[in-house]
C-alpha cells in the first residue's frame, strides 16, 4: 500500500486550530473560544453531552446485505466486541463512540482513531488524545493522509470522523458562543459586587487625588463584595451619592441570556428543550422535539459515524456486502399506549401478523401467530365436539 511522505510544518505558521488553542483568535465580544472555553458555557455542554451519549448508546450491530435488498444480522463477526464490548484494555464501546462524537464537535479536525491489526484482523481501537494524531489534505481532490508521531499512517487503519463544512460547530458558532462568555462573565461580577448597579459620589468641595483614593477605597470595603449586602452608607462631607440607572439592554439581560441558548441549540442543530430551555416545551410536543432531535441531529450524525466505521474496520472484500448499524428503535420507540394501537391496527389490517407484532415488542412467538387473520372480524375456530361414548 502505497504511503506519502509526512512533512512537519514550522509553528511559525500555525493552523486555524493551534491558533484557536493559543487564544491567539480573539472574538469581536472579546473572548476566545477553544474547546475547553467553549465546554464551560452550560448550553455548548449540554448540547455536546446529549448529542454524543445518545450516539453512545444506541446498539451497534452488524448486518449482510442479501441479494434482495433486505439486511440480516450477524451476531458473531470480530469486530462487534470491539464496538460492544472492549475497543481496548482501557476503553469500551460506549466510551470510544462518545468520545470520537465529542471530538467531531469541538475541533475542525475531527476525531481520529487507529485500528490496531494483527494478521489482517482488527483487535484494538486507540483513540488517542489530541494533536497525536495528524491529518492533511490533497488541496485538490481532499483525500486525507493520516500521521502517528510524524509516521505515516494508511488509510484503511484510521477511523475518522468529521462535521459537514469542515469546521465543527464550536468554530461556526464562535461568536454566540463569546457573547454567552461575556454575558456569564458578567453576571459573575455583577452578583460578586452585590449586584448593585454603579454609582456617583459627588462632593461639592472638590477633593485631591489623595483624598478620592481613600474615599474610593473606604466606600468598596464597606458597600461592595459578598458580604455588604444591606449595609447602611454614610456620606460625610457633603457627599452624594446619585446611582446610575440600568440601561435597556442590562433590563433585558435575562432575555439576552436566553436567546443565547437558542442560538447555539441552532449551532448544534437540536431542539432547544432538549439542552434545558423548556419555556416552549409543552406535554404535547415533547413526543415531536423527540423525533426532530433524531431526524435532524442524530440521523446524519449516525449515518457519517457508521460510515466512517465500516471504512476502517471492514476489509476490502466485506465492504459492500456488510455494514455497521446503528439501532434507532431506542430514541424512535413512541410510547406503550401509541405502539399497541399502532401494532394492533397493522394487525387487523393483515400488515403484520402477531408474531411480528410480538417480536416489535421483544416478546417471544406463540404458535399459531403466523397467520394474517383479522382478530376483531374472525371468529376462533370452535373446537370439535366429541360424540358421547355408549353407555353399557
């Protein structure tokens, strides 16, 4: 297999990400946004932490794809256990799946992992922390070539996941998410000073530069801080204090806050109930933000996770005839009363049969629950009678 030479580049020069680490990018709102600055903002958390532990934990299974179209599952290939169970000594399924999610959404580059072989056949994933691991693309066609330490890595071993755009949304949404900084940054001071509004002293004699120093001084130790919440102010010398009335934007700084979360549920793509804005979330719609989260966050999250999977773990001759599936029946599973009317109505329609129904359920078959029959028109065949036997 044919390998590129890996060339390391000059730090005089750094990329978008290695700019982004060094704060070196500030925002217009005057923050920098880097992955661990992004993470502290409660909504960019939540939002990270639902969208991976969902991918996490949906069933990873693998299936043929027969000559029909249809797929059927194979319980006992290799590389399940690594997915399921153990992706190596010190990390399982659940925890590799989350990670390498978490680390497509928070930097541009993505989340790189190796698949470690011996004879041909997977035995480990290492996902490894990053800046380890490195990637370049053809500027032309953007094929990728992948590094371990400056060695050349074939592509085949890497698995690698990506946001759409090339950018993750972390660095899309950069500035909602410095403006959430600075508003939070803000409270924090605000709240730390008592949460007083500022204000003017004003004395009519006109005092030194000495004299305003000390005065300053006096009035923080004794109105500003944790602790002067209610105290009594003396004014001496003919001061006044004429405090400073909020202005609209800090009367609305509530409404601003909460727009902000709206603003990166917008980034991330996930309804906003589901990262704790509930102001609009009603009994009624819980079931349909449910669905637009798998929809439209979930679903191409999953379908590039599966792929990026199948390409690094299954060989050449098994791509095409098996594929890695992700089981959505968890998030999409509407609730008990729905799924029996559901499932009762596809029964007398003749759509399923009640064993079909049953397996919907994860119930075992009964005998007799292949035949597609009508139960609310047909009636049970009634047993035969037996003849009374003579009497002797």
């Amino acid at each position: 297999m044919k390998l590129w030479p890996f060339t390391r580049k000059s730090l005089a020069t750094p990329s978008e990400d290695l700019s982004a680490i060094f704060g070196v990018m500030p925002t217009i709102a005057g923050a920098s946004v880097t992955p661990l600055e992004a993470l502290k903002v409660p909504a960019v958390s939540a939002a990270v932490r639902t969208i991976s532990e969902a991918c996490a934990t949906l069933d990873v299974k693998l299936v043929e794809i027969l000559a029909d179209g249809t797929e059927a599952d194979v319980p006992d290939h290799p590389i399940l256990p690594l997915l399921r169970d153990r992706a190596n000594d010190w990390t399982s399924g659940f925890e590799l799946i989350r990670d390498m999610v978490i680390d497509a959404l928070l930097t541009d580059i993505g989340a790189l992992a190796w698949v470690n072989r011996v004879g041909g056949r997977p035995v480990e994933i290492i996902h490894y922390r990053r800046g380890m691991m490195a990637v370049e693309f053809d500027q032309g066609t953007g094929e990728p070539r992948y590094s371990l330490n400056s060695v050349p890595l074939p592509s085949s071993d890497v698995i690698h996941l990506r946001e759409p755009f090339g950018r993750c949304p972390v660095t899309l949404a950069r500035e909602a998410i410095a403006a959430a900084i600075v508003m939070e940054r803000h409270a924090a001071r605000l709240f730390g000073r008592g949460a007083r509004p500022s204000g003017v002293l004003s004395f009519p004699k006109g005092m030194g530069d000495e004299a305003v120093r000390k005065a300053r001084a006096a009035w923080r130790a004794t109105h500003e801080g944790q602790d002067a919440g209610g105290a009594t102010a003396i004014l001496y010398d003919g001061a006044e204090f004429q405090p400073l009335t909020l202005a609209s934007t800090d009367a609305q700084f509530l409404e601003n806050r909460k727009f902000q979360i709206t603003e990166i549920a917008r980034a991330f793509n996930i309804p906003a109930p589901m990262i704790g804005d509930l102001e609009r979330a009603t009994w009624g719609n819980a079931e349909q933000k449910a669905k637009e989260f798998l929809s439209y966050c979930l679903e191409p999250r999953l379908k590039a996770l599966e792929g990026a999977l199948g390409r690094a773990l299954l060989t050449e001759d098994e791509r095409g005839r098996f594929a890695i599936r992700f089981d959505r029946d968890d998030i999409s599973r509407a609730d008990l009363a729905t799924r029996a009317t559901t499932i009762n109505s596809l029964i007398a329609s003749q759509v399923l049969n009640p064993n079909e129904g049953r397996g919907w359920l994860g119930m075992e078959p009964r005998p007799g629950g292949d035949e597609f029959r009508n139960p609310n028109i047909t009636a049970a065949a009634e047993p035969p009678q037996q003849e009374p036997s003579n009497a002797e």
